[in-house]
C-alpha cells in the first residue's frame, strides 16, 4: 500500500481515524479471543499469521534485509512483544471500556520517560494530567464496582509500555524499509509469545470458530493494515495531531463494549474514566493550540515580508 505524493488532508484524516477504529476493534476480538484460547497463545497466534501476511507480501524485499535492519527491528519488536502480552493480560482481567481509557495513558508516559532518560523538559501540563489520571484511577478503585483490579494495572503498564514502543521506534529506526522492519518486528513478537507459552502453565483450551476469527481479524487489522496506515500516512501531520486522532481509541472500546459485551460504569466509574481520557487529551490539545499560534505567527510574519518587497512600498 501506499500514498500518492501529496495525498489530500481529508484522506490523511480519514485513514487515520480508519486506522483509530481497527485498533478500536481490537480490544473487542481480543477480549473475545482471550476467553477461550490463553493470551499467550493468542499473542503467539496472532503474530505468526501477521509475520506470514508480510512473508507473503513482501518476502521478495528479503534481500535487502541489512544487519542493521534486522537488529533495529529485532529491539523495536521487544518492545512491541512486552507491550502486547500486557495488553492481552490486562484485557483478559478488566474490562474493555477500562482497558482502552488506561491504555491511552501513554500519551503521559512518554514526556516522563524522556524527561528521565533524555532530560527532555517535562512541561506542567502533563503533571496536570497525570494529577487527572490518578484522581481518575483512584474514582476507578473506589467506584463500587470491580475497583481497581490486577487487568487494570496490567492495562496500565501496558500503557508505559505503549510509550516505550513509541519512543524506541523513534529513537532507534533509521531510513529503514518499513516493511522490513515491521516483519521483523512481528517475528520477533511471535518468538517471544512462543517464549511466554513455554514459560507460563497452559490450561486445557480449544479454537472455537469465534476465537479463530478473532485471531484473522487482530492479525490481519490492527497489527498489518494498522501499521501499514500509520507509516503511511502519519508522516504528513504533526505528532500533536496525529495524537488527538488516537485519543479516539478507548472511544471505540468504550463502545465496543457497551453495545458487544453488554459493559456498564456506575457513575463514579464513568467520571474517573473521563478525568483519564481527559488527563491524555488536555496535554495535547494544550500542544496543538500553541502549534496553530506558532503557524499563524509564520504565516503573518511571511506576508508582511512579501508585502515588504513589492514595488512601491516604502
């Protein structure tokens, strides 16, 4: 797949939000898939089908497989493995409404986990959100529900875990061929969930039909097309933009499982929930209105200087 040149903005959007909504999904069929089939499995399961849709597709790019490549995509899959078996775990002790709002907390991870290795500034509205995240999580734990359980911390450090993929992909990838680099990757998640299933006691278990085509759709949407989309089409907007789009995730979640699943939060629950996507959001939105300022400044300072060389002008 890919994008013509200069694809139009509304195409990037849509892709995008497209992208948001597979993901979305994958909360859903994973939840389902997990119910039936160990979550290492299904990780392992997953994975392997993805690692052969990329065989199949571009195998033929094998031979330019570098060294570098391979070991840049081999510590970028690291972090995608560890960050999967902590989704599939988390989902499989919460729910998936909780389970999308706490994974979106990466988006306050990652200023803290550059702040600290990388000295990078960490501004005061991220410690704003995370205020709003732990009052959000804390509304969770003394909700009268299910509190704030062992799915809901696993979810949670796979929302640390989302932001280290992020930064490693980042910090690390080079002018790599993204192909490449993602069928690395997904091999390297299969053998690390082979790892987890020879590690970790395996209960009796059977592939329903549902759990069979929970696997095709998690292999083939979210983990293929998804990141497909996403190198594809991510390049052309701002990392602030491309982030506000994402905040879409646990919105398609928290749906998924109202409407599939039959999920339901008391009132405490639905408020520490908002305060989280709000604790994400805030950040973001704070970035992309300074964003806009800094653009309308440019674009203001360019037209006075055009208006400055016309003829006649004193």
């Amino acid at each position: 797949m890919s994008a013509p040149e200069h694809p139009a903005m509304g195409r990037v959007y849509a892709f995008l939000i497209l992208t948001t909504f597979l993901w979305g999904g994958s909360f859903l069929f994973t939840k389902i898939g997990v119910s039936s089939i160990p979550p290492q499995l299904f990780v392992l399961f997953r994975f392997f089908l993805a690692t052969l849709i990329m065989l199949l597709f571009f195998g033929r790019r094998l031979g330019r497989m570098s060294r570098g490549t391979l070991k840049r995509g081999f510590m970028v899959g690291l972090a995608l493995g560890t960050t999967n078996l902590f989704f599939v775990f988390g989902i499989r002790g919460t729910s998936i409404s909780r389970a999308g709002i706490l994974n979106n907390l990466f988006v306050l991870f990652i200023p803290l986990i550059t702040g600290i290795f990388w000295r990078d500034r960490v501004e005061k509205i991220n410690l704003a959100g995370i205020a709003l995240a732990v009052a959000g999580i804390w509304l969770l734990a003394t909700g009268g529900g299910q509190g704030f359980n062992q799915g809901d911390l696993i979810s949670t450090l796979c929302a640390f875990m989302i932001a280290c993929h992020i930064i490693t992909v980042s910090k690390v990838l080079k002018d790599d061929d993204v192909c490449l680099v993602s069928l690395v990757q997904f091999a390297t998640v299969a053998v690390m969930a082979a790892a987890a299933s020879l590690a970790l006691p395996l209960p009796a278990f059977s592939v329903t039909p549902i759990a069979a085509l929970s696997i095709l759709y998690c292999a083939i949407f979210p983990t293929v097309i998804c990141f497909t989309l996403q190198n594809t089409y991510q390049r052309y907007v701002t990392p602030t933009r491309a982030g506000l789009i994402y905040t879409l995730d646990p919105v398609w979640s928290l749906l998924a499982g109202f409407f599939f699943l039959g999920e339901r939060l008391n009132d405490r629950e639905w408020i520490g929930c908002g305060l989280i996507f709000l604790a994400a959001l805030l950040p973001l939105s704070v970035r992309y209105m300074y964003e806009r300022r800094l653009v309308n400044r440019y674009i203001s300072l360019t037209t006075c200087d055009e208006a400055k060389k016309e003829p006649g002008h004193a």
